[in-house]
C-alpha cells in the first residue's frame, strides 16, 4: 500500500460521484487534473476553499493506484500537493468521512486521518 491521499467533495459532488460519475469539482476541470491533499494538508484546505460549506465528505486513496497518473506538484506555500491526472472513480477509494463542521465554520478533518500525519 502506498501513501494515502485526500479529496474533499461537496454534497453535491459527492452524490455525483456515487451515482457513477468522477470524482470532481469545478476546479479539476478547469485546472485539468484532480486535486488532493496528504493527510499533513487536509485541514488547510478545509480551512481555505470550504469554509461555510456544509455537507461535505473526505475521500481516501492510495497513491499507488494512480501509476504514472499521479504528480507531486509545488502549490500552496510551495508544498508538494498530489494531483492526478487521469479518471478517479470511487471505486478507487479506500475510506470516507462525513464532515462536522468547526468552530470557525470550516470543516473538519476526521480525527483519524489527523492522527496519522
């Protein structure tokens, strides 16, 4: 197994993508490619793109099962964030989360992934 790696799906993609579609947002089409974060990133991006969105859901997938698909690229404050380039489906994914929203009103990462980083 390789390393894990997070999507954050709205309600809205989430019900998408259990009904068949790809694991997506608006901003994977647009930037060609699909964002995620480590388990290390996660509650930064919580914190910055969904803060106020209720309902959303984390996904986990292995790294190993995106092949040559998968590239660690410099983004926010020059991290290294997977992006893959290629088709995710859920039945790729390992596990998933409902998330609680914070007092700042930005979702919360799920205690177990937070645990691993």
């Amino acid at each position: 197994m390789g390393q894990m790696i997070y999507k954050v799906l709205t309600r809205e993609q989430w019900q998408i993508a259990q009904a068949g579609g790809p694991v997506q947002a608006p901003i994977d089409v647009a930037d060609g490619y699909v964002h995620f974060s480590t388990a290390q990133q996660l509650q930064a991006t919580l914190s910055k793109w969904f803060k106020g969105q209720e309902g959303c859901f984390v996904a986990s997938f292995d790294t190993n099962d995106f092949g040559a698909e998968l590239k660690w690229e410099k983004a926010r404050g020059d991290d290294l964030f997977p992006h893959v380039y290629g088709d995710v489906r859920l039945k790729q994914m390992k596990a998933s989360w409902p998330l609680a929203i914070g007092p700042d009103g930005a979702p919360l990462a799920p205690p177990d992934v937070v645990r691993k980083s």
